[in-house]
C-alpha cells in the first residue's frame, strides 16, 4: 500500500481549554489584581509536550488565582519544547521522551519528572465499547505495519472471539510532527515487535508504513473520531476526556491488561529514579514488569536551562506548588500524580542541583 501522509492542524477540544494558555511572548507582563487582590508582572513561558498539556494548563489556572502569577505553556511537541529550551526562547521545556545525561550536558539542560500518565491505543469501531477489544502485541505491530487491511483478519477475531469484528478498512492515525508521545509508542513497538524494530525503528520523527498524520495528541483524537475503522495512539487524558474507546494490551508477562488507572500505578511502582542520572529511565517506564502493569506507561519530564538561576526558581515554585495542590487535578484528568517520596527527592534535586 502506497503511505498516505497528511499533517492536520487541530485545535484541542474545548474540555482540555479550561485554563487556555495565559500571557504572551515575553518574561514579564503587567497583570489585574489576582492572588488575593495581589498583583504580578511575572509570566512563566514553557512549551513542549501534548501529552502533558491538559493537567498543566489547569494547574496553571489554579496557580493565577492562589499567586497572580502568570504560566504559559504552549503544547507543540516534545521536539520543539526541547528545541526552545535549548535556544532558551522559553522558561522551561516539556518532553515526554527523557533525555540522557550526555544530551543533557549537551545542551545544557536540567530534567525531572512532573507527571504520569499512559498512552492508550484507541479504535472507531461502532458497536464495539470501550476495553471490549483485545489487540495482541503481534496484531498491534501488523495494523500500524499496514499488513492488517481489515478490521476482521483472523489475527484479531482470534483473540476476541466474542465480538463481530466488521469488514471495514483499518485507517492508521499516527503524529505528524516531533513527538515524545511517538517515542515512547514506537519504543514500545520495537520492543514487542522485531520487525518493527529492524524496519521502522523508533524516534520523536519515524517513516511510517502507512496512516495519516495529525498533529499533537488533539489532532489524532479528532481523526480517531472522525473516522470509521481508525486506529491510533493518544495520552489517556485524550482518551478519557473525548469518550474514545481503547483496546487492551498484553503486560509484558503476556497477559492482556485494560488502561486503568490501578494498572498505570502499577507500572510506576517498578520505577527507580535517581537524581544522579536526573531522573533519567531509558526507556521511560514503557513494559515495567508485572501482570497487571500498563506497558505504555511514562512520565513526562520539565527541562530546564543550566545557567538560568532566576527564572529556574520561577519555574520551580509553579512545579513545587503544583506537587502540593494539584493531585485532584492531576487524577480527575486521568494522570498519576508522582509519589510523594519522588516529590521529595525532585525536591532534593532542585536544592542540591538545580539552585546550588
């Protein structure tokens, strides 16, 4: 089959604006009376990730009212949050794929986790209810592969043999821009399947057997939805916030798994975080051990510049007040907040690291 490739700019729906992206373009900006009739002129820019930006816009409505203090987080893509940071045109960056200690001390950067969550694979298939279907790793790989043409194929009636699969063409939504939500998605993918990994690979960016691209979690949502017979990958907070139905995996000790939030937790318990490495995890907490553990599960990391002290600080306190009165938002989206014994040790690694 001849790929098909098509960058659909999409606006996130209306559910994940709540907060909307405050402030402009610069570090400061003359605000109304907030915070307890306090006023501020300090704007916080950052940008990156979707996969993070539907709990960080609420968590930055919630900080203007209780500080005046504005923050701005543009949801571009982990690729271009690492690229701004790096250029040091934004505060802080989001990024769903971890960067290494070496790439680190590349560009200069300091790194922590803020938040869980999961990516789920999510399917229009009228008739067929949400976490009814099941999708083996072997079928996964061979729908995104483009060798599963048609909802029924043998390989997926197989494995649910009581449902009704229809004779409907697969469409393939995947991203179109630089994603960490990818990376960690085709890591999964080259990890589960060897013909994945020798022909496709993974990446932020990878060439796609076949789908349509769209751009940021948002814009794969709204072509899941839209379309009959789709299959794509999006952050659980997407999922959950537009109603779309999301197949079961199998865990990697085989058995098949739902996206619940107990099976998320799951996951994240087998992680070990280390500010040594800042906190980095190759391979992210995507197949962490256990029968019952989610295997896309990953954090979402903040990147900071080194030598930014000041603005650092900014940063810091949005992220340590967030930690502190932000678990109900984080949780009501679908996020697994961080345990507070992480909290802690990011709190260590701000003092010791990040602010020394």
């Amino acid at each position: 089959m001849m790929k098909r490739k098509l960058a659909v700019a999409a606006t996130l729906p209306a559910v994940l604006l709540l907060a909307g992206c405050f402030g402009g373009n610069g570090n400061s900006q003359k605000t109304s009376s907030a915070g307890g009739n306090r006023k501020s002129t300090t704007v916080i820019n950052g940008a990156g990730a979707t996969f993070p930006y539907p709990v960080y816009v609420n968590w930055a409505k919630e900080y203007y009212r209780a500080t005046g203090i504005k923050v701005n987080y543009q949801g571009i893509g982990s690729g271009g949050g690492i690229r701004q940071v790096t250029e040091r045109t934004v505060d802080f960056g989001g990024s769903d794929k971890m960067l290494s200690p070496q790439e680190l001390d590349k560009r200069r950067l300091y790194q922590f986790p803020a938040v869980i969550g999961s990516i789920v694979v999510v399917y229009n298939l009228p008739g067929i209810g949400d976490t009814e279907l099941k999708l083996s790793n072997k079928s996964v790989c061979d729908l995104f592969m483009g060798k599963i043409k048609y909802w029924d194929n043998p390989e997926i009636k197989n494995d649910n043999p009581g449902i009704k699969l229809p004779h409907q063409r697969v469409t393939v939504i995947h991203r179109a821009e630089g994603s960490g939500t990818t990376w960690n998605f085709t890591y999964w993918l080259s990890a589960i399947c060897p013909a994945w990994k020798e022909k496709v690979g993974y990446g932020k960016v990878v060439d796609w057997p076949t789908g349509i691209g769209a751009k940021g979690n948002a814009g794969v949502t709204n072509y899941v939805k839209q379309t009959p017979g789709a299959i794509g990958y999006v952050e659980y907070a997407y999922k959950l916030q537009n109603h779309l139905t999301a197949a079961q995996l199998q865990s990697k000790d085989g058995d098949f798994v739902k996206p619940t939030m107990k099976n998320f937790k799951a996951a994240a318990s087998h992680a070990r975080w280390s500010m040594k490495s800042h906190f980095y995890l190759k391979g992210n907490l995507i197949l962490q051990p256990g029968s019952n553990s989610w295997p896309l599960t990953a954090a979402t990391m903040i990147l900071l510049p080194r030598e930014k002290k000041e603005r650092n600080k900014l940063v810091i306190d949005f992220f340590d007040w967030s930690f502190k009165n932000g678990d109900a938002i984080a949780t009501k989206l679908g996020y697994v907040p961080l345990p507070e014994d992480l909290k802690q040790k990011i709190r260590t690694y701000w003092k010791e690291v990040v602010l020394k």
